[in-house]
C-alpha cells in the first residue's frame, strides 16, 4: 500500500499518539541498529543515534496516518502549527509513518496541536 498523498484528509486523520520514553540524538561510531535503538542517520559527518534515554530531552509523537513519502505539505503543515506555538520539532519519516520529536517539557502540548480541533 502506498500511503495517503491528499494532504486535507492526511491532515484530518493524524491520529498522534505519544510514546512514554524520553529519547536522545548523540553521535555514535557504531555502524548498525543497536538493540532498542529507533533510528540511525548516516550523514557525510557521521553517524547519528536516536535512542530512547531516560536523561533524554525529547518525546516522540508518532502519526498513526499512513502517509505516503510523495505526499506535498504534511511536513509543512506540522511543521507550521508547532513553530506558531514555538516548539521545535524534528520529523523523522518512515515508510508507513512520520514520527516528530519535541522538546519533553512541551510534549503534551505539541501532541494537543497536533490532534484535531473538536466541531463546534
């Protein structure tokens, strides 16, 4: 299955949900996913980890949407809602799914702007 590309019905169904864990981005020498690692990032200088860490300083909204890696503006949109609030964030996309992570002290309020507003 390829994914969602609309961005309206993307945007409608998130579905964000926050993991417990506190996770970290360190640097690392080692070449391959290490036992409860989420992701490893070869850049040109070096290797990045992103691991669960219970000194670390970010939480990891993951969207249940399954939005394809072709869709146009759902970083954008996230991205837009979270900077007018003032909380950074740094999306990590799956093939199935994007994940965000926010600073651990504004995760609850970043998983508030994230879910859809209630009709009225």
């Amino acid at each position: 299955m390829e994914g969602e590309r609309d961005l309206s019905r993307l945007l409608q169904s998130l579905d964000p949900k926050l993991h417990s864990e506190r996770y970290s981005f360190s640097a690392t020498l080692e070449p391959a996913l290490q036992d409860g690692q989420f992701a490893l990032v070869r850049e040109a200088e070096g290797l990045t980890s992103i691991r669960p860490d219970p000194a670390g300083e970010w939480a990891r909204i993951s969207l249940g949407v399954h939005s394809s890696l072709v869709a146009v503006g759902l970083t954008a949109a996230l991205s837009s809602r979270l900077a007018d609030a003032g909380i950074s964030a740094n999306i990590v996309a799956g093939l199935f799914h994007d994940h965000l992570f926010v600073p651990w002290g504004r995760r609850e309020e970043a998983l508030g702007l994230l879910r859809p507003a209630d009709p009225a």
